[in-house]
C-alpha cells in the first residue's frame, strides 16, 4: 500500500474569509484605518467592501488629508465628517448593485462595526458578525445586541473551535 501524503492545514471558513477581508482593506484609500468587509452566503463570496471616498469623489490624500483629522474628531464619533463611504456600506451597496439578496448571510469585518454601518447590518438581514479588531462605539453593540445580533471577535472563534 502506498503511504499517503500528510493533508496540508487548510484554513478553517473563518480564517478563510477573514484574510480576504484583510486583503480587501489593502484596497482602502482612508489615511486613519484600512477596513474590509467580505459578505458571505452559504460559504460563497457575495460581496466585498474597503472604505475609501465614493466613485468619482476625490479620495483624502488627493486633497490634502483628512478632514476628520483636522478637525481632531476621535475615532467612532462624528461620522457623518468623513469623505469616505464605510467597508461594510461599500459591500452591502456591491450586493445591492448585483441585486444580490444577504438576508441571513455573515459579513467578515477587519474592525468592529460603527453605529450607523451596525443599522445597515440589522436592516440587510445579515445574521452573522466576525471582526477582528475592536472600534470605539458602544452605541454599536448595544443595538447590534438589542437586534439579536452578537458581535463575535475573530480570536475568540478560533479558540474555541466555533467554525462556520
């Protein structure tokens, strides 16, 4: 009998679509933090998103920094002062251009949802949340909570063995 070959480590879906997440905020063009967000559905990509200035719009460094940056606005707080559109907006906005339905899909986030991208998570019908950094908005959580939905941090999903 021939030996057999040792199975490579595969990811687990988790990491899987979490280091797609990674390598879509490479894409980002925001001087404060690089996001991504990959939206999935039945283990199948559905969508992406990394946060930058909307098609056609100047993107902060092309216009001399950033204005929240100027202004000393902290992070999670005062969004509406941005130029640039959020990695979850951008991912749900590519689904709905697609006509593609993420009701009861997961979304893989490189940081922890704002207030106002956690609004279009409940909204769109997305029942699964993975991050793996935090962000500075409680207001978040505790209407992501009050949805019914948990926001489970990536490093805790791959110590306890949870894998989608």
């Amino acid at each position: 009998m021939a030996k057999s070959e040792p199975l490579v480590k595969r990811p687990t879906w988790d990491e899987y679509f979490m280091q797609m997440a990674e390598l879509t905020a490479q894409r980002s063009t925001c001087l404060r933090r690089h996001v991504g967000a990959v939206i999935v559905q039945d283990k199948h990509v559905v969508a992406t998103g990394y946060n930058g200035a909307p098609k056609g719009v100047a993107h902060c460094a092309e216009i001399g920094g950033c204005l929240r940056e100027k202004m000393g606005i902290p992070s999670g707080e005062r969004h509406e002062l941005c130029r640039a559109l959020h990695a979850e907006q951008n991912a749900i906005i590519q689904a709905a251009t697609l006509a593609q339905s993420i009701e009861g899909a997961s979304i893989y986030i490189t940081h922890q949802p704002c207030i106002i991208c956690a609004k279009m998570i409940i909204n769109a019908g997305i029942k699964r949340i993975v991050v793996k950094e935090g962000y500075p908005d409680e207001m978040s959580v505790r209407m992501l909570d009050e949805a019914g939905l948990k926001i489970v941090m990536f490093n805790e999903v791959e110590e306890y063995g949870v894998h989608q």
